[in-house]
C-alpha cells in the first residue's frame, strides 16, 4: 500500500486529478452560459465542481477572488501531502503565486483592499514598513519591493533555490520554466487579441510536457501551472459575468 511522500503514489494522485481537467470542450459548453447562477449550475461537473466550490450566486468579486485563492491554497496542501518531503518548500512557495498581483498593487503605493486581511499572506505584511515582515509567507520578496516589477522575478529566484537540483539534463523541469517564461514573453509582445490563442499553446505544450514526465518530480510543478492556468481561465468567465452581466457569450 503507498502512503503519502512516496513518489509513485504522488504521481498516481496528480494523474488522477490531471484527468479530470476541462477539455475544450467543457469549457466550450460553459461559454455559452450568459447568466451568473446558470453558470454555476453548469460548472457543477468533476471539471470545475474543485472550483466553484462555495461560491455563491449572489458573490461579488471579491468573494470570488476570496473563494479561488482558497480553493487553490487547498490544491497546494494536497500537492505537498503527496510529495516526497525534499520538495515541500518549492511546492509551498508555488502557493504565494496567487498573491503576487496583491503584492505588486501593494509595493506600488496602492492602498489596502477590504478583503485582503481574508488572504493569509496578505494578513502578514508588516503594516508599519509597509513591506513583507521577516519571516512572514512573502518576507523572500522584500528586497524587491523597492521596485515591484522584480517581484515575478524574486518569486521566480526565491523557487529555484527551493528546488532540488535535477539528476538529469535536460530536466521536464527546466522545460516547464522555459515554456512559462516564453508564455509570458509572448503576452508582453503581442496583442490582447492573442491571448487566448497563446494560452491555449501553452496548454497544449505544458500537457504534452507532463505526459513526459508523469513519474518524475516535475510532473507536480507542470500539473500545478496548469491547475493555475484553469484557475485563471474560470476567474475570467466569473468575473466578466459579476462585472459585465450584460455581455454575451465571447466568441
């Protein structure tokens, strides 16, 4: 019987959970609903149920916002109970990804939002220096928050020094960066209109990518960037249907 912090049993649970991932087609299905509570209703599926789960159809965007860092906090629990011990402090630190937006608003001067005493990390930012306190969740990224456009980068350093250095090369690992860091160059570079398509590519390239490796240590990190891509993708329907309940469906 495999328990907990064995590789194999890791990667038979994070199979099993990249399994049950929305294809195009549940998301196309999804699409097509105009209506807040209707769209909960539809997204009641193995797909999304991890998701929207209680989020209410009379939510407001900060519930919303509320409800997914939480359920994607939940995911990185999960992902660390399975794992072997020597990756635990690289998958933890992928659970401040969520708050990194929260984070570069705060380091610019912008003023504190009602519902960020409800996120954990955001709780323990040393009010008084006006920066992350030593030892708090974020206290790795203070010394960029003079300037908050290194943020991505101090999160992205603060990881790789977490990581366990690879027995082999060319690392699924090392490709999985590649390909996120390409991502977000493409995003700078291109129009908004490409967006979605660019998303879509990644996708499609980080689930190839973990096919590869499902046995290997990096099948943990490809699964969880796609985890946050679906998260990313289901915030924007939610939102566009709270903030825009007019709009129709897109495309």
């Amino acid at each position: 019987m495999r328990r907990c912090g064995d590789l194999e049993y890791a990667c038979a649970r994070i199979g099993a959970r990249f399994g049950e991932r929305p294809n195009e087609a549940a998301w196309r299905a999804i699409a097509v609903v105009r209506g807040f509570a209707p769209f909960l209703d539809a997204a009641r599926t193995p797909a999304f149920r991890r998701w929207i789960r209680g989020i209410a159809p009379d939510a407001t965007p900060h519930a919303i916002e509320s409800a997914l860092s939480g359920h994607w906090r939940a995911l990185i629990d999960e992902v660390l109970a399975w794992m072997p011990e020597r990756w635990g402090a690289a998958i933890a630190w992928a659970g401040v990804l969520v708050n990194l937006p929260s984070a570069q608003h705060l380091a610019r001067g912008g003023a504190p939002l009602s519902w960020m005493p409800d996120e954990p990390a955001l709780r323990e930012l040393d009010r008084n220096a006006g920066s992350p306190a030593p030892g708090s969740a974020l206290a790795p990224l203070a010394p960029a928050w003079s300037n908050p456009e290194r943020l991505l980068r101090a999160w992205t350093d603060e990881w790789s020094c977490r990581v366990p250095r690879p027995r082999e090369a060319p690392s699924p690992l090392a490709e999985c960066g590649r390909l996120l860091a390409a991502h977000r160059e493409a995003l700078v570079a291109s129009p908004i209109a490409d967006g979605a398509l660019a998303r879509r590519t990644l996708v499609a390239r980080l689930s190839s990518l973990y096919r590869r490796a499902t046995l290997d240590p990096a099948a943990a990190f490809i699964f969880l960037a796609l985890s946050a891509l679906d998260m990313e993708r289901l915030r924007g329907e939610l939102l566009r249907r709270t903030v825009f309940p007019r709009l129709g469906p897109l495309g």
